[in-house]
C-alpha cells in the first residue's frame, strides 16, 4: 500500500511523472496480491499440520 500513497506524500510539492505513477501503482498491486498469497499458503499450511484428536 505504501507504493501507491507514497507518491501523494512525498510529491505533495511538485507532481511525478506519469510512468513514475503508473509503475509504482502496477508494483504495489503486485506487491500486495503476492503477500496475500503467501499469507494464504502459510494459513493454509498451518492448518494442515495441525495434530488430529
């Protein structure tokens, strides 16, 4: 999330170019998809390991 509002903290003064924008806004969501995943996979994993009673 930080990828996609630091533009609009750090830039407050002046603006960023378009693909400064863009990229950082593609990354982040990226970013952000691959850590629910992993969260996902290791929830996932826990689950599974658990003991049997």
């Amino acid at each position: 999330m930080w990828l996609i509002v630091a533009l609009r903290v750090v830039t407050a003064t002046h603006g960023a170019p378009a693909g400064i924008v863009w990229n950082n806004c593609v990354t982040g969501a990226v970013t952000l998809l691959l850590g629910l995943a992993a969260m996902e996979l290791t929830v996932g994993v826990s689950r599974t390991r658990r003991p049997h009673r």
